[in-house]
C-alpha cells in the first residue's frame, strides 16, 4: 500500500526518520527542503512492511506532531492519484 506524506514545520534533525524506521516503512521518493526555517517535504512511502491499518500509522504520528508542533499528513496514494486524474 502506497501513500503519501507530507511534513511541515520548524527544521529540526531527524524529525521522521525514528518514526518510519521505528514502523518499518519504506521511502519510495522523497523531496524536502527549507525555506527561512520551515522545513517541507514530500514522500511517496510503503506502508506493506508496518502491519498496521492506515489510520494506525496515521495514529502513530499523532505524538510527533504534538511535540514538535508539526503538520503532518498521510494520504492513500490510490486516492490522491484518483482527485487528480480529470
């Protein structure tokens, strides 16, 4: 299963590597970077290895996204294929 992630907010070191590794999920493509501070990135991941259902590993961000005050987002990547198909 394929999704998409995106993260924004303050650059700090290793926000979300821990979390994928920690869930085994695999990075297919990814693209960041930082503008004036904020850090933005995009990732095409796996989600086969985390043996978990989607709105768990959406869940198991929840922490990370209150402590570090950041905006993270999983989208299925069959539905984000299918809104921007016209």
């Amino acid at each position: 299963t394929k999704a998409l992630i995106s993260v924004t907010g303050q650059d700090t070191t290793g926000i979300i590597r821990a979390k994928l590794s920690e869930l085994n999920i695999n990075i297919l493509d990814i693209t960041q970077t930082i503008l004036s501070g904020c850090f933005t990135m995009m990732m095409v991941v796996d989600l086969d290895g985390a043996q978990m259902e989607f709105a768990a590993v959406d869940e198991a961000f929840q922490p990370i996204r209150e402590e570090m005050h950041l905006n993270i987002h999983l989208q299925r990547m069959d539905i984000f294929d299918a809104m921007h198909r016209i």
